[in-house]
C-alpha cells in the first residue's frame, strides 16, 4: 500500500486548509447546480405505462404511493438474465431507510425489463425491501434512454445519439444502461422532470462517497465489485457472469 508523504502537524494543517479552500469551492458550485435542477422545466407523461409489481398490474402514477415525487432507478436487468446487474446492486447496497424520504413526499423505486418473478428472487437473495416494478412489454426503458435496441427506438444513451456513442468506447449501442429518473405527481397529471445517466448515478453511492475520504480511495472500478454475499468467494476475484 502506498501511503502518503509523512509531514509535521503544521505542514499538514496547511496543505487541509488549502484543500479545504478547494471543497468550498466545489460545495458552493454544487449548491448553484442543485438550485438549477430544482428549477428546470418539466414535460408531461402522456403514456399509459403498465407495470407489473407485487400487487399486480398498476400505471406510473400508483408508482408515487400517494406522494408527489418520485425517484425512479432504471435497475439493469435483462430479461435474459438469471441476476441483476453487479454495479447496480451495489448502488441499491447503499440506499438507507425509506422512511426519511417518504417523510419529505418522496418514492423510490426500480425498475426493470425483466419478469416480476425474476427481480422478486434477486430481490429476497440480496435482502432489499425497496419497491421494484418490471416494465417488460413496456416502452418505458425505451422513452427513458436507459435501453437501446435501434429496432424500437433511435439509439441514445446519457443524452447523446448514436454517432457520438460510437466514438466512445465506454458506451454501448444495445442494451442496457443504468438511470435515475425524477417524476412530479401534481393535479392527476405525471410530468418527467429529470434524468441522469452513467456517472450522475453515484449520488446513490455512499461507498465510493466514504472511499473517497481516504488515501486509497476506489480501488475497484464500478462494473468491478461483486454482489455483496460473494465477498471472499472466486466470484469476488473475477467479472461475474449475469447468467
């Protein structure tokens, strides 16, 4: 492991200080970020979307729980697959309890394209009471950028089109992609009113936000870490199949 260099109390107070100067300056950017979201226009969900969870059929709006926002976490899960997605699980690791958000008129969701029946078996295998919804038949993933299959719907991904995907390497054209979508429930009317893709979804992870206070930091990238019951075991040691 390397650490860091070894000073004097006084030379280390003086490099925090200087780095402290450096998170102000990003808090405070944040903080003009976080007011410009908050003031961006919404569109409104015309789509009758059906989704299929624990109670049966139900549309976006039972998806709220009678509260007026929603927080949608477009979950990879191919209906192909026998296991969610390892990166995915991992940020779902991190979501604390429910209660604190509902208490500010607040749900979070999944959702995923496969069958009910598969994600309520991952569901109880990792231990998460989160409500989670499958959109299969459905073109939500489609309408939300968060799947991309050029014979239902132009290729986009993190609001850029196919050609500019394609110059990077790190997106794919097919498939699955993961998302945070925000949703306003306001007089019998849904309204879409923010997105973010890639990147924008480590908001949800406390993990790499603790690492990163650290001399180490994130060792592991991403798409690297296990599901959180194969720690220690061959699987924790190599990429993980999702068959």
């Amino acid at each position: 492991m390397v650490l860091p260099q070894v000073v004097s109390r006084e030379e280390w107070l003086a490099a925090r200080l200087k780095l402290l100067a450096q998170e102000k300056e990003v808090m405070r950017a944040q903080d003009a970020v976080t007011a410009r979201r908050a003031e961006l226009p919404m569109v409104r969900v015309d789509k009758d979307y059906v989704f299929e969870g624990p109670t049966g059929k139900v549309n976006l709006v039972d998806l709220f729980e009678g509260r007026h926002q929603l927080l949608v976490y477009h979950f990879m899960f191919h209906p192909g697959w026998e296991n969610g997605c390892p990166s995915c699980s991992f940020t779902i690791d991190s979501v604390g309890r429910l209660e604190h958000l509902h208490a500010e008129d607040t749900t979070l969701v999944l959702v995923s394209r496969a069958p009910l029946a598969k994600l309520e078996r991952f569901r109880a295998r990792m231990e998460w009471t989160i409500p989670w919804y499958s959109s299969a038949g459905t073109g939500f993933n489609y309408d939300f950028h968060v799947t991309n299959d050029e014979s239902v719907a132009p290729v986009e991904y993190n609001y850029k089109d196919k050609a500019t995907l394609a110059r990077d390497a790190a997106y794919r054209l097919h498939g699955d992609g993961q998302g945070l979508s925000v949703f306003v429930h306001e007089d019998d009317a849904v309204f879409h009113t923010y997105s973010t893709y890639g990147r924008g979804t480590e908001v949800m992870m406390s993990t790499y936000h603790y690492l990163d206070l650290t001399p180490r930091g994130r060792r592991r990238y991403v798409n690297e870490i296990p599901y959180h019951d194969t720690y220690g075991s061959e699987a924790d040691h190599s990429h993980h199949a999702h068959h």
